[in-house]
C-alpha cells in the first residue's frame, strides 16, 4: 500500500512575466512625502463647496490647518488634478507643475507653528468612466430620472476635485468639515456627523433678475477622526433614512441608513444584517474604529467603496458580488459582499492606513480574509476556510503584491486574495484561535489610526508569533515564485526541503498518522527527519498548514 500524501493546494496559477514600468515627474509628485510636503503637517480640513450638475463644474474653497515640522521649504505642494484650477489669492504666489500647485507664502513660514490657508478653486473634475476602479465625479440619475451625485476616488486621488495634500500618509489629525453650500431641494450625505450652519447666500430672483440675499441653512457634516483623503466623499440624491443603534464594546454606536427613498423597503430587510456584522467583526478586530463619527450605510451610483463612517453601497440588493460567489462555493452566497468587505475596511484601510499604495496589500488582503470570518460567523469554521480557500482561484499571481514605492502605484490585483492567503497562513501557524483572534485585536490596537508600513506590519506580526518571518513575506508579498515541497524518502527515514524560494523560507508541515497524533513542524531545509517502519509508511499523512497554499505537491 503506498504512503498517500495531501496538500492543500491551490488551483492552477496564469503565470505571467514581470511588468516593468515607466514613471514620469507627476508620479514621482503624486506618490513621494518630497520637499514640498515632508516639512508640514495636516491638522485639519475645511472643505465647502457646490455643484452645477448642469456644467457639471464645482466650485468652493478648502482651509487647510497645518503645522511646521521641519525646516520649511521655499514652495508647499498642494495637489488639485487638470481640470480643476486653484484662484489667485493676495496671501501667495501660485505656479502649476501638471497636478500639483506650488505655494509661496507672502510671509514665510516657521518651524513648530501652526498655520491655516485658505485655497478657492474650482473647475469641472473629471468624470468617473467605470467607478469605483476608474474613479472621480459620477453625475448620474437614479432610476426614476432624478439626479444622483456622488464621488469615488480611491487611487485616483481627491485632488482629482478638491485640492489637498494628496499623501495617504498624511491625514487630518483633527478630522475635517464637508459642506454643501447650496440649496438643492436632495439630501446631501457625507462622512462624520450631521450639523446645520446658518449660511448666507446671494441669489438671483428668477422673476426680477435681482440679486438678493438668502439665508438657510447649510448642509454640513464633521469629522472628528484622521481621515484619509480619498475616503472623503458625498452622496446626493433623493435619499430615505432611518437610524438605529449597536451596543458594542465602546458604548452605544449610531447607526444610520440612507437608501433611495424608492428602495427603503428592500433596504431595511437586505441591510438587517448590520448589527450581526458588527458583533463578528467586534469580536474578531476589536472595537469599531470611528464611534464619535458613527457608521452609515449609503447606497450610491457605483458598485462601493469602503468611505470611512458612510460606507458606499451599490450591490443592487443581492447576495454575493453582484448575485455572483466570488468563492465559486456558494458559501459567498450567504451574505451580501458589498457590505460585508466595504464595511470591514473602516478597521484595516480606514483606521489602519497604508502610508504608500505600495503596501495596500494592508487594506485589502485583511479586509478580504475578514470576509472569510464573516462567513465562518454564520456558516462555521470549515465554510469559512472553504471560501478563503475558493477565493484563491482568482489569484493571477502576475507581479508581487508589493507596488513601487513613491510612484503611487499599487502592487497586483492578488493584494486582495492572494493577501488574504497570507494572513490565512498566519492562522495556520499559530494554530490557536484564540491567539489568532489576539493578534487580529492586537494589530487594530497597536495601529489604531495611523498609518503605516509593510515593514511595521511584518515587525509585529513576527513578534507576536516569535518568528523571524522576512523570509515568509519576501516569498509571498516580493515574489511570484510558487515553493516546491520536495519529499526525501528512504527505507528509514522521511525528510522535506523546500525548493524554489527566498534564502530561509520555512514554513509548517503537519505530519500525522491515521486517527492518532499529529506532528507539526517547520521544514528548515531538511533538518527535520522523520523514523519510518513497515506500519507508519503506511500509516502517515502530510499536509501543508493550510496552505502553503503556494505550494506543489511534494516530489
């Protein structure tokens, strides 16, 4: 009878050559904390504007309350894409590079002291052609004709409409104000907390053609947290509402929904999953992130997007992505994708932040595996580790998961699923769900709104486990080669190598005979050896930890 060997594995891998990439000055300006940015810091953001739906044009201003860190430089960069123009202004100098805008202060600025500027612009932005992926402004109807305005601009930035220092490294420490200074007859949305702000307005008479002056008030919503830039966002359209509470592990949690007014009932009963959400993600992550801010459900023109405290919801009202499992088990089924993976980013995306693109394998490797969580949540443990394991099937594995750095480039599309292997495999390696749940809690504590490097990831990940784990994430988050677990038999004795990886990769191997005990181990280029007699050539199985899901069958 022959020794019989499992593996899990993954499906068949599309292996493609390594891209290179060209980068241009507005990359390098786009991507890099340089001389114009690395002396200043945001404190907070008062953005206030309007729309001309008609021209689709906005115009407003934006105060930005910063502060001095280092030795000012002679110009500050304020990112504001073409399209969009930045008015002149008595308090400094302007001139335009591409995307950016270079300052210069009438009166210069000094080290270790608080400023605030106020920039007016305006412009048309440029229009979402396939949002949320190609984003900007999306000028659309909803389904009874009525306009429907939103933004999504992840990737492509906000100064793609409003200018800013578009660095996801940097955020307002202090939160931010958005405000819609018009009248418009819709309900206008956006992240943080509802106020209203008396306002004044110059109008014209449509009768008399005279300029009179208008007082109502303004449509305004307050951050209180760090806000990524591209996470700030609106929604404006024809909108129903209700709220609700959570009682979590920080208190009393606002909840509140803003479907169209014409889906409020479909609504209510496909966004009751919410509060059970909630307590999975509690659980597994930690407190909700943003409790003084709220979390919102909004639909929007567009299919989602993870919008700190208003998540954007666009899933039509079905199960899965859009009616489909992206597990291609039926398990994903089970639960609404959109709401599920954009809601799990206010923990890692939102509170945690990814300093560069490059490392956004942060934001959605966790914020996918969280999916699998959720599903093991209402489905158990095995139809969690089934989904994950489906997912993989997706994995292009094309370049590393790690973009290039300063560029504003993203690593490959396996940031998502191939990332979320990776942190399945840590799963494995504790085997202990209980420190696996630690090290989840633990991470959303220790960078709890802040942003940070792979390098800070990798750093504690490997302290919690007590690993020297570089040679693990250099394989899967640097590298597209796929390891070989090669088998050395003899008469008396079983060994393993590993092939095809980086200089010290290990990773665990569970070794154990039918019915009776099981022996994990790390392979460590053969050292480890296992006895062999007639009974337990017969009797061994073997398998990767979960995954090495990267991994061929042992030769």
């Amino acid at each position: 009878m022959k020794t019989k060997f499992i593996l899990v594995l993954l499906a068949p891998l599309l292996l493609l050559a390594q891209q290179s990439y060209s980068y241009t000055r507005q990359d390098t300006l786009r991507g890099t904390n340089g001389p114009g940015r690395n002396w200043w810091n945001v404190i907070r953001y008062d953005l206030s504007f309007s729309l001309d739906t008609a021209q689709q044009s906005i115009q407003g201003s934006n105060c930005i309350t910063f502060i001095v860190t280092d030795t000012p430089e002679d110009s500050m960069q304020i990112d504001l894409q073409q399209g969009m123009n930045l008015l002149p202004s008595p308090d400094y100098q302007l001139s335009r590079e591409g995307n950016v805008y270079w300052l210069k202060a009438k009166q210069p600025y000094q080290r270790g002291k608080q400023y605030s500027l106020k920039l007016n612009f305006e412009g048309k932005p440029r229009k979402a052609v396939n949002p949320p992926w190609d984003g900007g402004l999306v000028w659309g109807k909803d389904s009874l004709g009525a306009a429907w305005t939103a933004v999504a601009c992840q990737g492509l930035g906000a100064s793609a409409w409003w200018p800013c220092k578009d660095y996801q490294g940097d955020e307002p420490d202090s939160g931010m104000r958005i405000a819609l200074r018009q009248m418009t007859g819709q309900t206008f949305v956006s992240n943080g907390r509802l106020h209203y702000q008396p306002d004044t307005v110059n109008q014209e008479n449509p009768k008399t053609g005279e300029i009179e002056r208008r007082i109502f008030k303004s449509q305004e919503w307050q951050v209180r947290n760090p806000i990524n830039s591209y996470d700030a966002t609106f929604y404006l359209g024809n909108y129903g509402h209700w709220q609700d509470t959570f009682q979590g592990e920080n208190g009393i949690l606002t909840l509140d929904f803003y479907p169209l007014k014409q889906h409020e009932t479909k609504a209510r009963k496909q966004w009751a999953v919410v509060k059970d959400m909630l307590r999975c993600f509690e659980y597994w992550l930690g407190p909700y992130p943003f409790y003084e801010d709220g979390y919102k459900l909004v639909e929007a023109p567009y299919l989602g997007m993870e919008h700190q405290s208003a998540v954007a919801y666009g899933n039509q009202y079905k199960m899965g992505y859009l009616g489909r499992d992206r597990s291609n088990t039926g398990i994903g089924l089970s639960f609404d994708f959109i709401i599920i993976h954009e809601s799990a980013h206010e923990w890692f995306g939102n509170s945690i932040t990814a300093k560069d693109i490059a490392d956004n394998w942060i934001h959605e490797g966790f914020t996918t595996y969280v999916e699998s969580l959720f599903a093991e949540w209402i489905n158990g443990k095995e139809a969690g580790a089934a989904y994950t394991r489906g997912e993989w099937s997706n994995i292009r594995n094309d370049r590393p998961l790690v973009g290039d750095y300063g560029v504003n480039s993203e690593g490959s599309s396996g940031i998502y699923d191939k990332g979320s292997a990776i942190v399945f495999m840590i799963r494995q390696m504790l085997d202990n769900d209980e420190k696996f749940r630690g090290l989840l809690r633990g991470i959303n504590k220790e960078f709890y709104h802040k942003t940070i490097t792979t390098g800070a990831m990798e750093a504690f990940i490997g302290n919690y486990l007590g690993r020297n784990l570089k040679p693990f994430f250099d394989q899967y988050l640097r590298s597209t080669n796929i390891p070989e677990l090669h088998k050395n038999q003899s008469t008396d004795s079983l060994s393993f190598t590993w092939g095809n990886v980086v200089n010290g990769f290990d990773a665990p191997i569970a070794i154990s005979m039918d019915g009776g005990k099981t022996f994990k181990t790390y392979s460590e280029a053969g050292k480890v050896r296992l006895p062999l007699n007639k009974q337990t050539r017969n009797r061994l199985r073997l398998k990767t930890l979960g995954l090495y899901t990267l991994a061929t069958p042992a030769k």
